[in-house]
C-alpha cells in the first residue's frame, strides 16, 4: 500500500504557493508554477530520445520525424513543453511518442535559452532519514529554488514568448513546407506552460498582441490576426485565463485535472461556456486521482497514473488524427 502514496507524492502533488506579478500580463497572474513544471519524473527504465536537437530560424529546436519521412508524407506537429524545455530527456521522449504516430515534430526553445532553474536529478537517490541540519539545508535551499522560479516565471511574459514562437512558425513552414502542406496547416500540442500558448495560437487576437506587444485599453478598431495552428491539444495546462480561451478559433482538445489550482475549475468552466457558445470545436475531459504533470513521460509506480497517462495521450492523438 505505501508504493502508490510515494508515488503520488511527486514534485507536481505539491502545495503551490501565490505568485503575482504586478504591472505584467495576465500570463503571470495566479498560482506560481511550484516544481511540477521544472522537474521531470524519472525517465522511463531503457528510454532514450530518438530526435535531434538543431536550428530553425536560428532558433534551437529538438526535431523528431516518423521513421519513414520523408519517404512517406507526415504532417506538422509543434510541441511546446513544459518549463523544462527542450533539453529535458522526457520531454524528448513525449515528443518522440508522436512521431512514432507519424507526425513531424517540432519543439523548439520558447524560452529564447532561458529555461526554468532546476536542479533536481529525477534519478537521484534521495536521502530517506535526513539529520536535523541536512533537513534545514534542504528548506533553504527549497526557498531560494521557489525565489528563482518566480523570477524566472516574471521573465516568461507574452510579450517575450509569442515573437519567438511566431519567427519560429514561420521558418518550420520553410523548412517543412510539405509537412504543413499534406496536414493543411501546422498542429500543436502543449504542456503545462504550453498549453497556455497553444490556446493564444489557436486563438484570433489583436495584431499587437499576436506580435509580443501590450494592448492599450483606448486602442480601438485594432486589426487582428491568427490562429496560427489548424488544431490543438494541450494538457493541464498552466496560468490559463478566462481570456486565453475567449479568443480561441481553431478545435482544441483539453486533457484537465481535478482540483487544478493552475487551471482552477471556474477558468475551465467559463471557457467551456464560452466555446460552446461560440460553437468552437472542444473536448474537454477531467481526470481525477492524477498529479498535474501527469500527462508528460516518466515513470510512475501508480498503476491508475500510468493508465491515465497513456488515456490523456490517446485522447489527444485521436483529436489531432481526426482534424
């Protein structure tokens, strides 16, 4: 019985601390991301990546293709990871999990080579009776770790991130301009944090905001642009607003949590409304008993997390297959 509880007990289960950021957008409103989104599960036992890590629009990108591209056409998948980003082994090995399914996939840095501090090795042996001193070193350390990621956090604004992910579109439609071709437009998938911009992807917004730039209130008549993404699935998703969701066009798929403070029922709630209202394409299913986090690759000893992590990821193949 206590193999599930220590299972459980992962770096995404933990309480999450407030974490505002004044004057900034509303992507750095609410609940701090806590570790969940920058620390990795162990790497499942004889996984390794498959893909490459290289340059698209001078922009550092890990790149994994079907095995039979281009011999066989695929279509274009982005991937936008979690905090970890695109160096994390299992983030690799997620994207790895839709190549495999024939999708030509992209992951490229939206961090602009700053990813979220993390200096915990999932595979490291972890200290079981730990001394008086060894215990107040630790929660020290876990305070400076907490500072440094909401820092980090206040740097990871819209206006930094959508320009660097919109140079990025336009270069991988260059670059795989017949994998976007056979798919009829590029698709998207998102974790944790990017999830929060695969909605703003799929989304119509004002030609500032699209561009990395802060609307005015008194701007009236603005032209808009987007979406950029044909459809889209993400998995609990992180800091998403009411207004990320108002915005969306393209048929979107949500992998959610119960009890999610990074994406609490009422945010959830009012933008299913709001897509039904709009009768906007969407799925939207709740799982329960599950860590956020859940959905990325790495191992977990919980027989029902590993069943719901391979559920969540069938959900959003099959919405990516049939759009």
């Amino acid at each position: 019985m206590a193999e599930p509880e220590v299972a459980t007990k992962a770096p995404e289960n933990d309480a999450v601390e407030q974490s505002v950021f004044p004057n900034d957008t509303m992507a750095q409103s609410g609940a701090s991301m806590g570790e969940h989104c920058v620390t990795d599960r162990p790497t499942p036992l004889g996984a390794s990546p498959t893909g490459e890590i290289s340059k698209i629009a001078n922009i550092d990108v890990y790149i994994t293709k079907p095995s039979d591209y281009p011999h066989s056409p695929s279509k274009l998948l982005l991937f936008l990871s979690s905090g970890t980003g695109i160096s994390s082994t299992n983030n690799q090995l997620q994207a790895d999990q839709y190549a495999s399914e024939g999708f030509l996939v992209v992951m490229p840095d939206q961090f602009g080579g700053d990813p979220a501090p993390n200096s915990a090795n999932p595979n490291a042996p972890q200290e079981e009776n730990p001394t008086v001193i060894e215990q107040v070193k630790l929660r020290a350390a876990e305070t400076v770790q907490s500072f440094m990621l909401d820092m980090w956090l206040a740097r990871q604004t819209q206006e930094k991130v959508l320009p660097i992910l919109q140079k990025f579109i336009e270069g991988a439609k260059e670059e795989f301009a017949d994998a976007v071709a056979n798919g009829g437009g590029i698709y998207a998938v998102g974790y944790c944090f990017g999830g929060k911009y695969v909605l703003l992807l799929a989304s119509e917004l004002p030609d500032t905001v699209a561009h990395g730039q802060k609307l005015k209130d008194e701007e009236q008549g603005v032209l808009k642009t987007g979406p950029l993404i044909k459809a889209g699935a993400i998995a609990h998703g992180t800091l998403v607003t009411k207004q990320d969701i108002e915005g969306v066009k393209s048929p979107v798929s949500m992998v959610c949590i119960e009890n999610d403070q990074l994406f609490p029922d009422e945010v959830r709630e009012a933008g299913k409304s709001y897509l039904d209202e709009k009768q906007v394409e969407h799925e939207i299913k709740v799982y329960s008993g599950v860590p956020h986090g859940f959905a990325v690759a790495g191992e977990y000893h919980d027989q029902k997390i590993q069943a719901e992590q391979k559920a969540a990821f069938e959900q959003m193949i099959a919405w990516l297959k049939g759009h």
